[in-house]
C-alpha cells in the first residue's frame, strides 16, 4: 500500500513562483502558468520538457482541486526547486482535515488526486504548520531520472 510521508519538502529549495487560487475558475491559469515558468527553464533538458511538464501540470491541477474543493481558501501553490528536483507545494488552511488516500472508493467517486500525484512524482508528502495544511510533490528535472 502506497503512503504520503508526513514531513516538510526537502530542504534548501528555491521558490520559483507562488499562486493564490480563491477557487477553481484559477485553475487553468495556474496551468499555463507553471508550463510557462518551467518552459526553458535552464535546469530542465528541453528533451525532458514535455514529460515533467505533464506531470508536474497534472499533479498541481489534482493537489489544487482537492485543496478548494475540501480545505478553506485560499489555496496557495508554490513550485519550488532545489539541486536535483522541481517541488511542488499546495497549502489549503483547513487543518482538520487529513491527506487521505482514496484506496477504497469505488473508482467513480473520485478522491484520486493524491494517488495520481503518487503515480506521477517521485515522493508526496504532507505537513501543517499553525495556519496551513501543505501537500508537496517532488519530481526529477530529467525524465530519465524517474524510478517509479
């Protein structure tokens, strides 16, 4: 059985952008807007691109979704980096309630966010601090660094 680490991000990572979503209708544009940060981005093999870019885009929309629709607003989401992996951090302030993988539901009834965010990055995990909940996703900066 797949589980989220409880700890912060690994350390000494840069912040490369922040967005603030109130609600959903600022989901495309966080999209577009991680593909443009990371498009070119010196640390990332233009080879690479298209493969950590759909990961990264589909893990941020599912983290994001999940935070508005189950957390308080608003949703912050941080992509951030460091040595040898792009970080993706979403904090919602709704700290009663935990990361929960959705093992048991029937596969219509959604809640697969945090699973695919398991599937698609090399590690997920989860910590709070006194105002925010934060879920955070790692991925490599060259595809073929991906074990999973």
């Amino acid at each position: 059985m797949q589980t989220i680490r409880t700890s912060p991000p690994p350390p000494h990572a840069e912040q490369l952008q922040l967005w603030t979503l109130e609600s959903a209708a600022g989901l495309r544009e966080l999209r577009a807007s991680i593909q443009q940060e990371l498009i070119g981005h010196p640390l990332v093999r233009a080879a690479d691109h298209d493969d950590i870019l759909d990961r990264i885009v589909l893990v941020a929309t599912e983290l994001a979704t999940n935070a508005i629709r189950h957390g308080r607003p608003p949703t912050e989401v941080r992509l951030l980096r460091n040595d040898d992996s792009v970080i993706l951090d979403v904090a919602d302030r709704d700290l009663t309630r935990l990361p929960e993988l959705a093992h048991t539901r029937p596969l219509h009834a959604g809640g697969r966010g945090l699973l695919l965010a398991l599937t698609f990055s090399l590690e997920v995990g989860w910590y709070a601090t006194e105002e925010k909940k934060h879920i955070w996703a790692t991925f490599p900066l060259r595809a073929d660094d991906v074990t999973r």
